[in-house]
C-alpha cells in the first residue's frame, strides 16, 4: 500500500495523509455483530446500525462522497473518492451498507434530477441516514430490461404508480427507491421514465415489501409492490420519456465503469465472515487431508487452483491498467470487462473450492465440522446471482462484444 | 464373455424403468416434493431428514429393493443395466429414500459368498440398509477405515454415511488383525450412536455414526476383496441417479427456455442460452451410454467392469456439476430463488459429484488402469497390458 | 468382434458369414502405397489406383450398396450394409476412395433422381470407378448454405450453369458432382434445385478445377469454375425450385442421421499413417520424456488424457446406444450429436498431445525427430476443417438445440 | 522496494512501443510477410529460414537490440516494461528476426556480471544471439543440459534453439565440474555444427547444434544462479510476443466478423461468434496486464517477479492457444487455407506455447512457490511463507 501515493496529485497528497491520520484514530474496531459478506446480505437490524454508524462517521469525516459538489452534501475535491478508498481497505475498515445509494443512486440523482431534490436527497444518502434500493427487474423484465411494466399515471403534478419489482435488495431497510417506470404503453424504450420514490414512508399506504428467500436458504432481496403510490413529479429524473438514457447512467456506475468513483470502504472481515477467494481456497486445501498429504500437494487440484490465483491477479492488474492510459487500445475495454470478469471467478473459486474440500463439500453452514464454516458452498451458491443480476454473464458478454469489438448488436 | 448390441436391455428392464418413472411421477412430483422437503429454508437449520416413509413398503412390496438380490439368496437377480434403469428414474424424481444405499448393499453382499445370505435375506424382508464405509476424511480410498473391529466387536467411528436415518441395518467396513472386514449390524443395535450431519443436500440425510464395542456379524473372511469387485456397481448405479437427475435439469431448463421471453424472443432463440443446453444434452447422453455400457460389462464382462465404471461415473461428474449450474443460470433471478424447483436438484447434484469419488479421482483411477500406476513398480508395463 | 452377429436377422447371418469368408480370401493386404489419413486426403493417382480397385472388388463382391435396389446396381438386402461395415472394419480393409458418393450422392440420388439415371449413375457410383465429389459451398455461402448464387440458366431441355464452388474435396479426380444451384434470384430457399453435373467429361469446356491449399499445405480440395457448362434437363433432380430439401436428404445422410447406412470399409492403415486417436495419445505420452519418467507419469497431462479417453469410448457408445430404441428419448438425440463430437474430440485429441509432445509440437512432418513423424501438428491443424465443414459446430449445435430440444431458431 | 502505479511505464516506453510498431509496420506488413516466409507450402518442404534480414541493422541502429543491456555496458539499460512493449509489436507483427533471443540473452549476461562483458559489447555492436540452453528432450528445466565442458571446452548437443540461422552468437549452458555454467561461443566457430529442425511455424527457425570440442568463453562462475535469476525476465519477453500475436488474431478475427455476411447478417450478430471473441479478448487482456505486472516487478521489486512472471507466461500460453484456435475457426473454410494470414499467426503461437515451459509447467511452478513443493521436504511451510 506504500505505493498508492506514488502519482498524487497536491490536493491528493494532502488528503490522503489526512484520511490516513484520521483512520487511525477512529477506526471502528472489532465488529460488535456477525458481518455478512456483503452489503446485500445484511439480514439484521444489529448488523445495518453497526453499519450506518460507522458510514456516518466515515461521510462527517469527509471519506464519503469526496468528489461530489459541496452544496449538495459533498466535500468539491477532485479525484479525492479513490484515495480515501484506497486508504479505507488499507485500514480495513468495515464497509459501508449503502452500497446501492453510493454506487448507483447518488451518480444517477447528481446527473439527472433537479437541483432541490438533489439537495435534499445526496447528504442523507452519503451519511447513510437514507437506505437506498433499486426498483428495475420485474419478473417479466429481467435482463430484458426496458420491458418493465410497472406504471406511473399523470394525476396533476403527482404520479400514481402500480406494478411489481422484484430482486430489489435492501428493500426491507431502504427509504428511497430509484425506479425505472413506464409512462407510455405504446413505445418500448421511448415510454420509460425514471424517478426517486419514497418506500419507507410509504409501507402500508401504496408499497408492500415482502422477502424472496434466495437457494441458499437466505433472505436479503425482495419483492416490492406498488399499489397506487403517489409521487411528487418533482420527483421524476430528467425529462419525461427519457427514463432508459437515465438507467444507463445508473447501469455504467453499477458496473464500476462511470466517471464518479463509488466511495467504498472494506477489507474489515469478522471473524466469522469469509470471502471467496484465491488465497481462501489456498488455505482450505492446506488443511484438507487428501491421500497422504492434504489437498495443496494433488498436482490436479494444484493446477486448478492456480488457474484461479492467476485470473484474480489478472483482475487486479485489470484494475491497474486501466488507469494507464499508454497501455489502453479503447477506453472501456477493461471496465466493461470488471463485472463479467469478477463474478465468474467468484464462482469457480468456490467451485473449486468445493473440489478440493471433497466429501466435506456436503456439509453446511449449520455443520461444526464443515470446512470454513460451510461458507463454501454457500459462496458457489450466490455466486449465481453474481452471474444473473445486474445484467447476466451473457448480456455482460453482447455488451462487449457490441461496444468494444463493434460486432453487429445481437438484438 | 461378449457383451449384447443392446447392453442386455431387455423387456423386463424396459418394463421396469417405465413402471419407476410411473410410480414416482405419482406419488413425489416435484411439487409435492419440494413441500416436503424444503419447508424450512433457515441456512442454519438443523439437520432433517423427511422423506415419504409411506412409499418404501410398496417399493418392497413392488421388489425394487430385492431386485439386486441374486436369485439364489431369494432375490430378483435382475441385471445391472435394468436396476441402473430404475436408479436413473429415482435420480430423476430425485427421491428422498434409502434405495440406492439397499442396492449397493446388495453387490456387495453379492460379493461375500454363503457370509452374505442373512443379510440378503433382511434386505428382501424389506430392511433398508446405510453403508458405513468412510473414514473422517471422507476419503474415496476403500482401504481406509475408521472403524476396527476385534473378532466381531466394531468400535470408532464412521462418517458421510447416506441416509443413515432412514435405514435400519448398517453395512460397516472396519480394519483388524485380519486387513479390512464387512461386517453387517442394525442401527438400534447397542453402542451403536448416530449424529445427523447438517448438508446442504434437502434430499438426501448423511451423519456419523459411532461404534462403542458394538456386536457385529462378520460377513465372511475377504471383505477387502469383496468391497473391491462391487464398487464398480455402486458407481455405475450413483451414475444412474446422477444422468436421472441430470435430465430432470436439461429439461426443465429447455422447458423455460421455451417459454420465457426476453428481448422479444424466447431465451433459447439465443445461442448463449441454446448452446450450453445442447452442451449439457451432450454430457448427459454420454454419460447415459456410458453407465449402461458399463452395467452391462458387470453383466457380461466382468473384466472391463471397473475402467468402464470409472469412465461413467467420471462423466456423471461432470454432468452434475454441468447440468446443475447451466440449470440455475438458464433460469436466471427465478432459478435463484428457494420457490424454483431447480435449487433441489442442484444440490443433489453437487452431493453427488463428491460422493464416491469426483471426477478428477476416477480420472486418476482410469489412468492407473490404462497407463499403470507410475507409484507402484512396474506400473507402466501392466497398464499398456491392461489398457490392450 | 465375436458379438457383432447376437442379434442379426437370418439374412444377416448368412450374410455376415458370406462377407468374413469372402473377406478371408481377398483382402487386399498391406497397401502399396502412403495412405492418406482419409479419403479426403487423396492426393495422387497412386493412392486412387488401389484404392479404386479395392472398390471395385469389394462391390463386385456384393459388399457395397448391398441394402440399395438391384435395378440400380444394388444388393437388394434389408440391413445389410451395417453387417458388411463391420465385417470390412473386423478384417482392417482400406477404406473406399468414393466417400461422397457413397455416403452423401448415393442415398440422394436414389430419392430423388429419374428411374433411368440411377439405373444410369449409380452401378458405376458403387463400382467406385466414378469419384463424385460435392458442389454446395461457395466464397458467399459457407455455413449460410441457402445464398447459393451459382446460376443455372434454362435453355431448351438444357442448362446453362455459371458460377463458383469452393472446399470441394476430391473435385480433382471426380467424374460426377452433386450441385445445389440457384435456378430463380427472387426467393432465397424456393430458388434453388439440385442437379447432378458431368465434371471430368467437361474439364477445359465450361469446368475448371483449381487446388486449393490448406493451412496444414497440402492440397486435396479445390475451386471448381462453372463457365457456361451445359447439362441435360434429366440430371435435375427433384422438382424445380425444391434444392432445398434434396440438399436436406444429402446433409442428413453427411451427418450419419439417414436412414441408409452408407457403405464404410476401413481399419487398414499404412506403416506411414496415423490416427488422432484416444489410444495414439496415451502411445504418445508413454514414449515421451518428461522430467525423470515420461509424460505419462504426469498426473495433470493423465488426467486430460483420460477426459479425451473417456469422450471417445462415450461416442462410441452413443453409436451402440442409437441402436436401442429403449434407452433413447428421441430418435434424432444421438444421431446429429456425431459429426458435432467426432469433430471437437478429434481436435482436442490432437491439442492434448500437442501438449504432450512438449516441445517437439513444433516439429513437422519433414523432421526425422518429429514424434508420430509430425501428425499431430498435421492432425491438430486438419481438425478444423472438420469442425467448420458441412456445418460449422455452432451450426451442429443451432439444428439440436432446434430440431431436438424444440428450441426457438435462430435464424 | 515498491512498484509505481502506472508499471514504470513512461513516455519513453511508450515512444519506443509505437515507434516499433510503425517500423513493423512499415516494413513488413502481413501480406509482405506471407510473401516473404509462406512461399513454399509442401508440408515435407526442408527447413527453412526466410527473413527479412536487411532491417536488423536498422532495428540495430534504432537501439532496439542493446535495449537490455545495462547503461554501464554500453547498452541503454531500458526497464523490462519498456522492452516488454517493443516486443508485445513484434509478436503482433509476427516479424521473423532474432531480436527475442539477443533480448534474452541480454537479461543473462546482466545476471553474469564483468564475465558477460565482452559479449555484451558484442550485443550492443549488432551480433544477434540464440540460446542453446535446452537438451534433447525439449526439457524446460534449466538444469539440465546436453553439452558438457571440461575448462572452456564444450562437447555435446544443444536442443530446440530458436532462430538459430540468424543468429552470430550462442549462449550456451553446459554441464561439468563447477555444476552448470554459461557460455558464449561464435555460431562459425571450428567445432560447431548447425543442423536445421523442420518446423510448423513459418516465423521462425530452429535448429539443433553439436559441439565437437569447441573453445567457448566462460561467463563467470555462478552460470545457474545467473541463469535462474533471469529466466523471469524470458519469460515475460515471451509472453509479451504472445500478446501481440493474439491482439492480432483478435483484431483481425473481429474485422472479419464485422463483414463477412451468413444468414442475412454480419458473423457478428450471433453470439456463438461474439461471446468466443469476446473471450478472446478477455485473455488477451488478462495476459497483458499480468505481463506489465511481472515486467514492473522485474524493474522495482525483483522478490515477486518470479512468481508473476510465471502468471504471466501460464496466461500467456493459454491466450496463445485460444486466440489462435478461435481464429481459424471464426474464419470459417477460408480461415483454413493457405493463403489467409491467420495460418502465420496461428502456428506461432502453438510454437510459442511450447517454447519456455507451457501453461501447466508455469502453473506447477507457480504452485510450488505459493504451497511449496510437496517433493521437496518441508515445502509446504516455506511455500506458505512465500505467499504471504
């Protein structure tokens, strides 16, 4: 991490020293609740106020939305949000519960809504005050995005919305929804808009949220339905009409490739929590007996193993790269690639995982003797939704293929 | 001995698979399945083991469970390729019930001469049995045991036992003076303590079970052996069930895909989602003729038994794991939810692959037999012989 | 071999015997000549020599065609061919140099041809003593086989045939080619019919044919140039307009799917050939050093070995398997899977002894220290050619998932 | 030491990548080297070595051959990452010359200390340089070798040595009374005879070389460490080659793909076409970055180069095969004949593949330093130390 600094720029520079210093006063410490392994597990109204405490002292700190305005809540530095990141995983703080606000909403409000709703919105989103969650997929419209049907009628200057969302996490905790709606039946991109809506405030009086459990037996997304709520239309993001150019912007951010860096904090596991990767399995087959040996000294598991230490290196130096514009043919060929590239090797981390942790595979969770606690095959498990939510593997790959290589689009 | 065109796949086989799927499409579609199995979905939850208990006399009384039996110890003596029918179907229907574990029993039982006929004997009265032959490690080498006996008192402990709660008599492989020994014991029988472990898997059981000097019968004086000739059935039949269920996900799959639409089309309009499909149809029907080529050699040609065995259950493997995870996927957000039927199967799936032994493991095996063990002296040399 | 006759029929039975001892007495011995790998490979007079007139004997013999009318030079048996293959392989004969014409020509000709120009075409087809060879691809139309735009113009009771055909094997010795051609430019399907063209005869007057050179530099395929050559009304086979589904007929029967089997002799190989078989490679690995054993000894270089082993006997099996109408779920399952499987297990066959060999993969076919003299580079390289022939594997893959899985067309 | 963000890699770096890949360019574009090296296409032809050899005084002039060698020999002492650029627009111009093995050799003479000297100055004039460092079985383990010396006297054969009928010099490793040892002899020196190997790949020679009692200048006496301390920086060299090779692949397989027409549309549309290239392109990427990586590491902290340099090559091979076999087979019927570029491309980099160790070796290696080598006693302690 004693490289971070090497290219700072002064106000950078400044920053950083001053994130470092105050990191190691006020980092959290020791967990008081289990963590889940991310945000969107958060199960827990303990685990989400250990969070949310730990985000507002972070955004009051100036560590969270560094780059963003100063009149709608932000700190107005320049390309500050990276370092403070990149401070916080050094630190090993825990991270921040609003993953869905700070990564998607705030660049999506900032671009798009009007100037009051973004005063209004942006500083309790940064502090984590306001869970935010994401209204897009319905079961009719899943990587088929822009055929969502949930509808937004004209009533005065409000909007009265009705229809079904699904996969939405953090629904049961969030106060605010970013939404895409349709407007007009007759058009399939062009009757789309976007908009911010209340849900919290709203529980029993137009919205009901109710848990989807996941395979893995967990809950943590949800179904959200609406059921004649009303809207503000100060409340509607960009013109009428316009909501798919605005779910793009939110689309880009979510894959780690728009021009805000998400403020993100991390590297903080509990003792219990467990994250699936390279050096994790390496350490499950050191303890695994296997023949003679353990299962670190089978050349075939070896071979596999190594296939998945080689790809998450390659992902980092990805991430690298891509900030080193001589060593770039197109300038979204690496972060068009992150999404896809992350979520595959999470899965077949842990499904190598499950190889070489052998019979004990089986076990799970609630098993005293289940390798690392059974959170193996809990991680292969939800690795699908990696691959299947925020666009499939495969819609990850036409993206690709159709704006960098510029293959003909495949519908 | 030559083996038959048609791997000995007679009327009575085809007759028999036919019934099985009957039957199991009646009384445990997956539906009805599901709602016995997967009430509750807590990840923490403590080991269960439902199972539709009500069936198991009528699958006796159909003498599905005899059907592994030789004849002349009072069973059906039906052929390999005909039971490993009906396991296909039991995969398929992915059947909460202790009948693979009976049948296994059964070869090797088979296996052990005149010291094996009390026991058959139980196992066509109807008694379901659970093979404890696991050590701690969950080691796929049958030569290790966790268990010792001394004369016919079994003590320590056996692990990954399947559906140990469901069976009544054990079949339990322990080390002594005497190598390694099959001895046959009853589940309630004193000192004998089973602890459920908790799996992943909602279709199946598995625990551990301890023997605290426990009386056993001892099931002749060449267990070892004996184990060794029948392990090649035991994989073909969990080959079975894993191509069953195998083809349960591939339809399905297709099935959605048929239907559901996105972007204007259904799924499978687009190749990234027909490919894979036809891709798992490829793996299950290799594993399908390889599992029948393979019963059939235990049929008929003993000789090439155990390389084809390896070389099914080694596909059924990859089938599993493949089948499973393009089943989830082709579903997408639907495929991820506890309320999808896709999610049992998946973890069947993946219970099976590391049962008695992955891919990889029978892989390895395979290459000692064609290639020579290079661990062993002189390997090289008999495997080119073998392989010839 | 000992089991191949347990369920034959009487005929069969009496037949089988008759083919062992005929087989007996006249195979042809060890050839005289380098074998190609098959006969698309043919490349000089010599090696067509032998190979014809061991054709010839064989359906002198009543070996070939034994299932197809006696009018049209046939045996005039029920099932008989398949016995007779298995015969030929038991007793390792050469192969047949008229590949195509038996096994595509033949059966088309026999559907859809006039009475008197099978009686006309077909004796000398079987004979061996015309090659055919197959006039589908063009520069335009490769896997996309319907954009055929070679013409065939009318004029009288003849055609006037212009155009382009490419990959067209054994054009080079072939007296008779099968021709799909666009008879009407205004419908793409309905437009074309299927013709059978003198070629030799018509060599230097409206024909020409060309070599074309592989990757791998050999020849053995060619360009064939249609300048004005004029063919008789009754060489149209099938109605006009109906191209389409006689092409149909051809590339079921291409695909091993048709309903008569084609006669396949084979198992004879030269001192000098070589096969990218499963059983090759372990040869190969057994014979190769690796650090203090040899390749052999390699548990990640077994482990590949065996998936390779394993998929060949699977094959295998699925052609036993396809035989048993109680263990399939649908008659075309196992049937379209085998061009698509022989194909890409013969090219990673080849690949994982390229990986075998070491560094000696780099080493072709003129090096005396080549292992296997160079053919797995020769055999590697050459796979390709199986897997974008007659169908490219993503178009084997499009007509399963279509017409076997039920799946929505692609295009 | 640290490693700076941007991988070293400055403007000179990058002056020098792009002014590199303007003079291949220039002066062998594809059609120029098809013309050049696939004149004879009879798969039996002898061996030959075409090659462009009027620009190797100009790339000598340019700098490009003394990039390598250290400021204090003479040389311009270029970081890895620097060199590593030039060489990704060789591999993407597949340009036939010994610019890749005078590199190399220039990295060992580094590693020889005063005793490379000479030979230094020897670069730095112009001579072009082939390795003979591998024995007859092709082995990838520095250790062992076919020649041996006796004083500075060396007898035997050396194996699979690359381009070695361009080159002027050898550097050769040879076995005797002080172990391994380095030694630099002149290709027309009395004693040494060069006999061609008849290759697949069009883009290169290689040969085999005997040593009939041959004076050979000795470079110092630690020739093994020096050897094994730069074999990382090969390595990376290597797969910088790769990486271009299959950028080119990939650039020229999607242009096709983007006009070629089937079924009403560009190849393009179908996603059994565009997810593959995509793929492609994924590698293609994933080698580069870890390239760079391993490069930056050899600059500024030599303790991980080793252990990246083998991640990079592993990824490397891997790209190489598949870019080179999605190629051919994107390019249909035409892909597969002669007179497409794509053949050139291809068959080297199946020549690379095997050159330094391939995708699995680099694997093991690399598995050895993170989990120690379980051949070797108390590995697995030491390899955990490693990785931490």
């Amino acid at each position: 991490m004693s490289d971070s600094g090497k290219r700072d720029s002064a106000e950078q520079a400044e920053f950083r020293s001053y994130c470092r210093d105050w990191l190691a006063d006020h980092h959290p410490g020791e967990p008081t609740v289990r963590l889940p392994q991310s945000p969107l597990e958060i199960m827990t109204r303990d685990q989400l106020d250990y969070l949310q405490a730990w985000q507002k002292a972070a955004y009051d700190a100036g560590l969270v939305g560094c780059d963003y305005p100063v009149e709608v809540g932000g700190g107005g530095r320049k390309d500050c949000q990276r370092v403070a990141n990149e401070e916080m995983q050094a630190a090993r703080t825990p991270f921040f519960p609003n993953v869905i606000g700070l990564g998607m909403a705030a660049p999506t409000v900032l671009h798009h809504a009007r100037d009051d709703v973004k005063r209004e919105l942006l500083p309790r989103l940064f502090s984590g005050e306001d869970i935010w969650c994401q209204g897009f997929s319905e079961p009719g419209a899943g990587s088929d995005l822009a055929s969502v049907q949930t509808f937004a009628e004209p009533k005065g200057d409000r909007w009265v919305i009705n229809g079904h969302k699904v996969w939405t996490s953090l629904a049961h905790f969030a106060e605010w929804m970013i939404i895409l709606l349709r407007t007009d039946k007759s058009h399939k991109y062009e009757g789309l808009s976007y908009f911010v809506v209340p849900i919290r405030a709203a529980l029993g009086k137009g919205v009901s949220v109710r848990p989807l459990i996941k395979m893995t037996g967990e809950t943590g997304f949800n179904e959200v339905i609406f059921d004649g709520l009303e809207v503000d239309d100060r409340y509607r993001l960009d013109e009428l009409g316009k909501g798919w150019q605005v779910a793009m912007t939110t689309l880009l951010h979510e894959r780690g490739a728009g021009e805000l860096q998400a403020p993100r904090a991390g590297g903080l596991k509990s003792r219990e929590s467990h994250s699936a990767t390279a050096r994790s399995l390496l350490e499950l087959a050191r303890k695994t007996p296997r023949g003679a040996g353990t299962a670190a000294d089978d050349p075939v598991l070896r071979d596999r193993m190594m296939q998945q230490v080689i790809r998450e290196e390659a992902l980092k130096e990805n991430q690298r790269r891509a900030r080193v514009p001589a060593l770039l043919d197109h300038p979204m060929r690496l972060p068009l690639q992150n999404k896809l590239l992350a979520s595959e090797l999470g899965q077949d981390t842990a499904r190598v995982a499950l190889e070489v942790a052998g019979a004990a595979a089986t076990l799970y969770m609630a098993d005293e003797h289940a390798p690392d606690r059974g959170q193996w095959p809990l991680a292969y498990m939800n690795s699908f939704g990696m691959t299947i939510a925020a666009g499939t593997s495969e819609v990850q790959r036409n993206i690709l293929g159709e704006r960098v290589l510029g293959l003909a689009k495949s519908k | 001995m030559s083996q038959p065109n048609n791997y000995g796949f007679g009327e009575e086989a085809a007759l028999l698979k036919s019934s099985a799927a009957k039957f199991f499409a009646q009384h445990l579609p997956v539906d009805r399945l599901h709602a016995r199995v997967a009430g509750s979905h807590d990840p923490y939850r403590c080991p269960e083991a439902p199972w539709p208990q009500e069936l198991w006399q009528p699958m006796v009384d159909l003498g599905w469970t005899s059907l592994a039996v030789p004849e002349s110890a009072g069973g059906l003596g039906m052929p390999c390729v005909a039971v490993a029918g009906l396991v296909e179907e039991l995969g398929r229907a992915a059947f909460p019930c202790p009948l693979l574990g009976t049948l296994a029993a059964s070869y090797i039982l088979a296996e052990c001469g005149d010291a094996g006929h009390t026991a058959q004997q139980e196992i066509v009265e109807g008694c379901a049995v659970a093979l404890a032959l696991t050590d701690k490690t969950g080691s796929w080498d049958i030569a290790s045991s966790g268990v010792t006996y001394d004369g016919e008192v079994l003590s320590g402990g056996a692990h990954f036992i399947q559906d140990v709660r469901k069976a009544t008599r054990l079949l339990v492989s322990a080390s002594g003076a005497q190598g390694l020994q099959l001895f046959w014991v009853s589940v309630d029988a004193d000192g004998v303590g089973v602890e459920p472990d908790a799996i992943v898997d909602l279709t199946r059981d598995q625990g551990r079970v301890t023997f605290n000097g426990v009386a056993a019968s001892r099931l002749g004086d060449a267990g070892a052996a004996a184990l060794d000739r029948a392990m090649p059935a035991l994989w073909v039949l969990l080959a079975a069930d894993m191509a069953g269920a195998a083809e349960w996900l591939l339809q399905t799959s297709v099935e959605y895909a048929r239907s559901r639409q996105q972007f204007d089309h259904p799924l499978g309009f687009f190749q990234a989602v027909k490919h894979p499909l036809v891709d798992v149809m490829i793996h299950v029907d290799a594993t399908r003729s390889l599992l029948y080529s393979a019963a059939c050699a235990i049929d008929h040609e003993p000789g090439r038994a155990r390389q084809l065995a390896h070389m099914a259950q080694a596909s059924a493997c990859d089938t599993a794991a493949f089948s499973a995870g393009r089943a989830v996927q082709t579903h997408g957000g639907i495929g991820f939810t506890w309320e999808c039927y896709v999610h049992l199967y998946f973890k069947r799936q993946k219970h099976s692959e590391v049962l008695w032994g992955d891919a990889t493991w029978h892989r390895a095996r395979l290459a000692d037999i064609l290639l020579g063990d290079p661990a062993a002296a002189g390997g090289s040399a008999q495997g080119a012989e073998a392989a010839a």
